[in-house]
C-alpha cells in the first residue's frame, strides 16, 4: 500500500490524474504481491479483468509478482508492460514512453483491482524495505532485497506532508521494522518513534508488525505514554508448534510468543493483538496442527489471518518432500480460521462498555476505526449522525457487536 501511495504522488507530480472512477483509464497499474501462488492469481486475474473492460489502456503489471517471475508475465496477453519492484523509479518514464506523449493521462493504480486509494483517511508510510531473515517459506527477501531502512527526516517530511493534506493516521509499514536503523548508528524503532511524536502533529500512529522478540520494554513505554500511538499490535506467529517454527526458521519460540503477548497486556491492557498463521506448512502432521489450534485459541489474539501454505519457488521449504495435501490445507486453515473468528467475537464483546477514539472512514458514522482496530458504526438513532463526517475522530461508547462490528454512539 505504501508503494502504491508513493507511485499515484510521483504520476501526479508527472501531470498525470490519479483517479479511481474513470470510464476508460489510459493507464490502469497492477501493484502486485507474491506472496503466495494465491496472490499471483488475484494480480493475473486483476489484469484480465482491467482488459477485457478496457481495451485501449496500457496495463502495467508491478510490484513483486512482476519482479519475481516477468517472463511468466510476458505470456500473459492482457498484460502491456512489466516493470520489476525494484525498478519502480523507472515505471514513470517506461510508462510515458509507451503513452507516445499523449499529454494529460488518466491513471488508475490498484493493488488487488479493487482498492482505492483516493480519498483515504489512513496512509501508509514506509520506514523500511527488504528483508535479510531467512524464513525457509518466504520470497519477499528475494523480491525485496536486503533490509534498509528509509532515513528519518525523509519518514518525518513524508508524515509532515500528509498531516498537512488532511491525512489523521499513518502506518509506519515495511517487512523488519525491529531491526529499524541500524545501518544508521544511534538509530532504532524506538527512537524513531519518539523523533516522529515530537516532530509531527499526526493525530495517529499505528506500526504494522513487529516479531516477539524485537517487543521490548523500551518500546512499550512509549505506548503508555502517548495516546497517539494507537495500542494495536500485529505480532505474526505462522505456527504454533515449536517444532514447526524451527523448520520454519523462525527466531522464536512459542513461549517468547506467549511472553510478548503477557507484557503487551501487562503495560497496554486494552491493546489488540492480531497474528498471521500458515496453515499446513511441509511436515505438519496433525499433531502439530492440533498444537496449533489450541495454542491460537489460548492466545484469545483479536484477529488472527490465516494463510493456506504456499510453495514459493526458490524458497527452502519447496524443497521440504513432505507436502501437506491440498485438500488437507483447506481444512486446517478452515479450522483455523474458525478460531480467529470466536475469539474476534470474544475480543469485539469484551469491548462493550469501553470508550475510544474512532476514526471515521465514511460520512454519518457509517463506518470507522477505533485505536484499538475494532470496526465500529454508529447506531441509527443517533440524531447528529448527518454531522459526523469522515475523515473527522470522534469518542464513542461501544454498544453492541454485530456481525464483525461494534454499534456506537458519540460521547459529547
Ligand atoms: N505460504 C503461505 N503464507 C505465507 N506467508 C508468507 N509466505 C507464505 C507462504 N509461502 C504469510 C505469512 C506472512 C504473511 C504476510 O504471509 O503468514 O506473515
């Protein structure tokens, strides 16, 4: 997504018109993830689809698919042009180039096909790209490259110019945020979090993710200590057996996992806890499986993403022999994905009662955000719900779940 911020600035500091909701866009950009097979389907399908609806425009397919495998791309016929990831400060010229100098050009840019990026209230800022783990599943350290982070008066001037354009909240994203700095000397997440409190007037600070034993007291303190860094914290944690997370090449164990989650809750009691979990990864038997499930459902985590495994090529654990089936996948993450929702239900009804700082994503209180990432709107009742417009924060009290949202009303 920050990718994606960065290149629609970048087209329309080239006279370009960025936009979402054009009847024949001349360019329409695919900003693609490998992530898994999964992920290269939606960027093909996105592509296909772009196409068939719009003949006439370039089709540009980027990001990680199209820097993994382009000569699989150049098959495809509904694509025009493929310009790798790390070639994105190209895309502008390759892409006036093939526009033969057309002059004003309609530009849609689209992760998944669908995502806008107009209008948004949230915006991601990258602090750090690459990735130098050697997690045996993973292929962004292939597609992304080694680990650098992005020097903080570049991170503090991005913050500045979108507080500045009306933006609330920013998500300081990137694959290794806790090694943050250290190419720089002196220089950490921590401390760049406490730079961007104090010279930024962004009313919100979220951080995407961070891994268990990068979470310290350090950085915890800071939690406490400013409201505008809201208290959710996206620890992935892709399996719950030890025996797995060893294969996996993973730099924890599951009681480091547990730790983190306790000290979280210890200082942060109200935080959100959310994971990422992979579901029947080479040699899982149902042993492990079953030490997963009970060891998610224990963690009573607020939303867990469940991933079915994917074999990556090049990766180290393609070359694991022992593949779980298919159909084997389906189920475990099926059963996995049933934890992740009752224990959201438990974690969305344990916030009846409370009161948060919302953001709000559409007019009339149709829908926001809280601090603490519960969706919540506005009950229908509410008389000056014609006044609350997006884009705006307010405090709510948490009424009643439904479905996965929390019903509110506005505390004056
Ligand atoms: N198969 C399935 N899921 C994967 N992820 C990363 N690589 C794979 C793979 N090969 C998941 C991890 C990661 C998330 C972004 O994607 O859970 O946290």
């Amino acid at each position: 997504m920050a990718d994606s911020q960065k290149l629609a600035l970048e087209f329309q500091q080239n006279g370009f018109i960025v936009g979402n909701k054009f009847n024949e866009p001349d360019v329409y950009i695919i900003n693609s993830c490998t992530i898994t097979a999964n992920a290269d389907r939606t960027a093909r399908q996105a592509a296909n689809y772009a196409k068939k609806q719009w003949p006439n425009s370039l089709v540009v397919m980027t990001g990680c698919y199209a820097e993994r495998d382009p000569k699989g791309l150049k098959s495809l016929e509904s694509v025009d042009l493929i310009v790798g990831g790390k070639k994105k400060n190209e895309i502008v010229s390759r892409i006036i180039d093939r526009l033969n100098n057309r002059k004003i050009s309609q530009i849609e840019i689209s992760e998944f096909g669908n995502d806008s990026l107009l209008g948004r209230t949230r915006a991601s800022v990258k602090i750090q790209e690459g990735c130098d783990q050697v997690c045996s599943y993973c292929i962004v350290p292939k597609v992304r490259g080694r680990e650098k982070s992005i020097p903080p008066i570049e991170i503090i001037n991005s913050i500045n110019n979108l507080a500045n354009r009306g933006v609330k909240e920013v998500v300081l994203t990137g694959t290794q945020l806790g090694t943050y700095g250290f190419e720089f000397g002196n220089m950490s997440l921590d401390i760049l979090i406490k730079k961007i409190l104090s010279e930024t007037e962004i009313p919100r600070i979220r951080v995407s993710s961070i891994q268990p034993h990068e979470l310290n007291q350090n950085l915890l303190e800071i939690w406490m200590d400013d409201s505008r860094l809201c208290p959710h914290f996206h620890i992935p944690l892709q399996s719950g057996s030890d025996k797995i997370l060893k294969s996996m090449r993973r730099k924890y164990d599951l009681r480091m996992f547990q730790n983190a989650v306790n000290e979280i809750r210890t200082y942060i009691p109200r935080a959100s806890i959310t994971t990422d979990i992979i579901a029947g990864y080479p040699g899982e038997t149902d042993d492990d499986h079953e030490e997963s499930k009970n060891y998610l459902k224990n963690l009573l985590l607020s939303d867990s993403h469940v991933f079915r495994y994917s074999d990556r090529p090049g990766t180290t654990s393609m070359y694991i022999n022992e593949k779980t089936p298919t159909k084997i996948i389906d189920f475990r993450s099926f059963e996995l994905r049933e934890i992740a929702i009752l224990n959201k239900k438990n974690y969305l009804e344990s916030s009846i009662g409370q009161i948060r700082k919302v953001l709000w994503e559409e007019n009339e209180g149709r829908s926001g955000l809280t601090d603490n990432y519960v969706r919540v709107k506005l009950s229908k009742n509410m008389v000056f719900k014609k006044k609350v417009k997006k884009n705006t924060i307010d405090s709510v009290l948490l009424l009643k779940v439904i479905d996965e949202e929390v019903l509110a009303e506005i505390i004056k």
